[in-house]
C-alpha cells in the first residue's frame, strides 16, 4: 500500500509540474490583447508585455506597424510612469478613407518607463492600448516588437507566422482580421500561429489544467482498486 500511494503522489508531481510549465511558457510571449477586428472597421487593442527575465525589468517597447499594410489612423492613450513617442512614415500612394485621402502613417510606436520604479518587473506584465482606425483589407497583420530590459538585453519579437503552422522561436505579435458575416471567435486576436500555444490564454490553461486533474484523478481512483484487490479475504466458518 505504501509503494502504491508513493507511485500516486510522484504521478501528481509530475503533473502539475507539466501544468505549471505550459503556464510559464505560454505567457512569456508579447501579446495582443482586444478586438475582434475587421477590415475596414475600427479596433482597440492594447500590446501586453510580460517580464520574462528573473533579474531585469521591461524598460522600453517598441512596435514596428507594418507600412506594406498601414493603418490610416493610430492613436496612444496615456500609461502611468511611461512616455510613448510615435514615428511616421509618408506613403508613396495615399490612401482612400471615408475622411479623405491618407498619406503619411504611424511606422512605429515606443513605449519608455520613465524611472525603474515604472519598469515592468520580473514576473509581471503591463498593458500598452493603441486604437486602429479603417483596417486594412487583408486577413492579418504583423507588429514586430523589440523588448528592451534594464540590463541591456534586448529581445527581438519578429518571427512571422510559419507556412506550416509551427511555432517560431520568437513570434512577432498578430492582430487577425475577420470579415464581415464571418463568425469572429476569441482567436481573432492572438499571437501566431496558433493562439492557444502562443497566448497561453485562459481557455487554453483551463484545457491544460482540466486535463491534468481528470488524469490525476484517474490515477488515483486506479490506485485504490488496485489496494481493494489486495486485500487479504476475510476467514470463513
């Protein structure tokens, strides 16, 4: 009976150890957060940055916005103990709105923590909100994000989405894009190229958690029919 319940609890450490791990993993990626969006239509997003790193904090964000498929209109709202800074490009055809015709774009935005008190520290996360106005029509579209730490490192978010559907080593934020009449589900905003490996959502952790304790679970229900087994019958007459 020992041996059973030492082999029950061993099987449930490595379980949550495995549920403990996707979590870590999962949110370590930049992210996009909001939506759904479409093209043509307006969106409110916001960047989220987690500090990966055990000894450094988030000192500045950088997102390159894609100028081969620009967003007309880009707007920042304020983020406490941090300064945003926009850079434009002119395009060398304008572009056809509702308000007239567009021809320079917002090519890159940039976040910087005013102090080391503001920084993003080891273990959390900040939100950094953008509004987009006319979307492109095109069926994503790409932010690639440098992340600046305090101790100098920089880590380069600008892996597009793979062809075969694996996940880049270091993926660049995506915003997809729905048309019209199409059913926009929650992975309309997400992190190529699959949002439940590169978001580490909540309905992916959920699946992840659920499993482990169903597995648990049946790990130990197994092991008590396996002590009911054993036994010994009681003497008869």
């Amino acid at each position: 009976m020992g041996k059973t319940w030492r082999a029950v609890l061993v099987a449930g450490a490595v379980t949550a150890v495995a549920v403990l791990g996707f979590g870590s993993a999962a949110s370590a990626h930049v992210t996009i957060q909001g939506g759904p969006a479409q093209p043509g239509g307006d969106a409110r997003i916001a960047f989220l940055v987690p500090t990966e790193s055990d000894t450094a904090s988030t000192t500045k964000v950088e997102v390159a916005f894609p100028t081969d498929k620009p967003v007309p209109s880009v707007a920042t709202t304020p983020v406490a103990g941090w300064t945003v800074s926009v850079d434009t490009t002119k395009l060398s055809t304008p572009i056809k709105t509702d308000d007239g015709e567009v021809s320079e774009i917002v090519s890159k935005v940039t976040w910087t923590a005013n102090s080391p008190d503001t920084a993003i520290k080891p273990g959390q996360f900040l939100e950094f909100p953008v509004a987009l106005g006319a979307l492109p029509d095109t069926d994503r579209l790409v932010f690639k994000t440098l992340q600046t730490y305090s101790d100098g490192n920089v880590v380069r978010w600008i892996d597009e989405p793979a062809a075969n559907g694996t996940e880049p080593e270091h993926p660049a934020p995506v915003l997809n894009l729905t048309k019209a009449g199409v059913d926009a589900s929650p992975s309309a905003v997400s992190v190529a190229p699959v949002a439940a490996k590169a978001t580490g959502d909540g309905t992916a952790r959920t699946f992840a958690i659920t499993g482990a304790i169903l597995g648990l679970l049946g790990l130990i229900l197994g092991a008590l029919a396996l002590i009911r087994t054993r036994r010994p019958s009681p003497p008869t007459a």
